[in-house]
C-alpha cells in the first residue's frame, strides 16, 4: 500500500543518519490533495515517524513554493 504523508520539517523536526536507523520525524503533518497539494493541517497530532523502509522518495520545498504551487494549481483553468 502507497501512502503519501505531507508536513512541515521544521525546527522541531529531525532525520536519522548512519549508523542508526533511517527514519523521519516530521513535526506537523498535513492533509494532501488529490494532486499532493497541501491542503490543511491536522489537528491534534503531535507529529509523524517514518521508518526508512517505508520511504521511497522524499522531496522538500520552502514555504514559499508550496505557495506558489497551490496558486498555480487553483488559477488553472477546469
């Protein structure tokens, strides 16, 4: 089964290295769109852990670009 998380890596956030286990904390875990856009945060979560056996690809993006992305997303037309 493929499941897609989104989140917020900040501060509070972390990432293993060799020689420990590769996982991934990530301190706010968001709600993603039919197309992986962000769409809300969830509430009443105190982050997520993921193992390293189950990550596939992880890709990054600043605020900004997440913003940008939702507007170009929403401006297309239907």
């Amino acid at each position: 089964m493929v499941r897609r998380v989104g989140g917020r890596f900040d501060q509070s956030s972390n990432a293993s290295a060799f020689p420990k286990e590769n996982q991934i904390y990530i301190e706010e875990v968001w709600e993603l769109g039919e197309n992986g856009v962000f769409k809300e945060k969830v509430n009443g979560t105190r982050g997520i852990i993921v193992q390293g056996k189950d990550i596939s690809l992880v890709e990054f993006f600043g605020n900004n670009e997440v913003q940008d992305e939702e507007q170009e997303i929403t401006q297309k037309p239907c």
